[in-house]
C-alpha cells in the first residue's frame, strides 16, 4: 500500500465500538468542513460535510461536530467495522474555494 | 461510471527528463484540482483551475505546470523533475469546490523521480 500513514496520530478501536476522530482547524473565517476518508492504494474519498453555521450533521453511521469556539471538529463514526479501517482526513475551505487539509488520523479496527 | 481517470499509476523517472501525468473526468465538472500527498503533511494543492483556461496556483506550484484546454483534462506537466517532486499525486474534480460540490480524486499516481 501506499505510504502516507507514516507519523500520522492512530486511533485502535474494537470491532462494534464507537470512534471518534478528531480535528482542530486554523481558520476562524472557514466557512466549510469535510471529512474524507482514503484506503490503501486509493485516493480520499468523500464522507461527510458540515457549514459553519451548523454543529452538527449525521449521515449513515457518521456524525460530525463542529465546535466553532475551540475550532474543533470531530467525526463519529458509529459501530466501527473492519471496513472503516484507513486515513481519515479533515478539511476547510477557507475564502470560497481554496481547500486546506488536515494530516490526517489513521483508524485500525480490531477484530 | 462517473470518475477520474489518471495516468500512469505508477512513474519511475530520471532527474530532468520531462513528464506529463494526465487526469480526465467524466462528471463534466468545472472546478479540477492537482494534489501531492507526502507521508505526514497530508494533501497540498499544486494548481487548480476554476473552469477551461482558468488556472491558478496553489500552495506547491513550483516546478510544475498544468493545462486546461478542455473541461474533461487537466494534465500535470513537470519540465524538469527533481528527487523532491518524490510523491503520491492526486487529481480531484468537482462542480465548484463549495458547499454540496465535494471533490472526486483519482486513485493516485506514485512518481518516483530519481
């Protein structure tokens, strides 16, 4: 697979359980969050999205936080499966269209 | 299938010998982006173009070029590589990068470059 986990922050959940994974942002002018999530030898693919003028937003399984006082951002991801298992990444985009992500967090889950 | 389609997925290449990877989509979206991933920076935007013959630079951009003669393709040239253009690129597409729009990536090309 491809190497991009390296010195990354890794979160070991058990099978069934909850995750959570979390992100602090820079920019108090963002005025939009997304999560994306990338396996090995892919590229990130799209989880999930929050406005800034909301806290929170579920979609399947996941729900997202946002806490705009501490510019936080957390991602839940319910009854975590093996298939959960990648990098997830945190992004913001900041002035309209200009993209800025996170390192990312890997998740392993424990069968 | 809506996606995007780049090549090659895998490059091994000498200092200084020109190279073009190449990224097409098919969801006839106007924003395109290129990205590099190295391990622990996570993804840093080179150039993006905003719609055909739009295109601006993002964090990254020296020693690369990009082209966006046509909506669907928007290569990423290197004139002359160097051993620290060394990385996982990434091609993204979307219908703006805003609200609603999220991006599309391409499963990645690993340019080796030595």
């Amino acid at each position: 697979g491809e190497s991009v986990g390296l010195h990354l922050p890794t979160l070991s959940v058990q099978e069934g359980d909850n995750s959570i994974i979390n992100c602090a942002y820079s920019n108090s002018a963002s005025d939009y969050f997304i999560w994306y999530k990338q396996e090995s030898g892919k590229g990130p693919q799209f989880i999930i999205d929050i406005r800034s003028n909301m806290d929170k937003r579920q979609g399947q399984r996941v729900t997202v936080l946002l806490n705009k006082t501490v510019k936080h951002l957390s991602l839940q991801i319910a009854a975590t499966q093996p298939g959960d298992s990648a990098v997830y990444f945190c992004a913001e985009i900041l002035y309209g269209n200009k993209l800025v992500f996170g390192a990312g967090t890997i998740l392993r889950v424990k069968s | 299938e809506a996606q995007v389609t780049q090549n090659p997925r895998y490059l091994i290449t000498v200092t200084g010998k020109k190279l073009t990877v190449t990224c097409s989509q098919n969801m006839n979206h106007e924003y395109m982006s290129w990205y590099r991933q190295d391990p622990g920076l996570g993804l840093r935007q080179i150039y993006y173009s905003m719609n055909v013959e739009v295109t601006d630079k993002g964090d990254v951009p020296e020693g690369y070029k990009v082209s966006r003669k046509e909506k669907r393709n928007f290569p990423l040239i290197l004139e002359s590589p160097s051993p620290n253009q060394t990385s996982l690129y990434f091609c993204a597409s979307s219908l703006s990068p805003s609200w609603d729009s999220p991006l599309h990536f391409g499963n990645g090309t690993r340019l080796t470059v030595t």
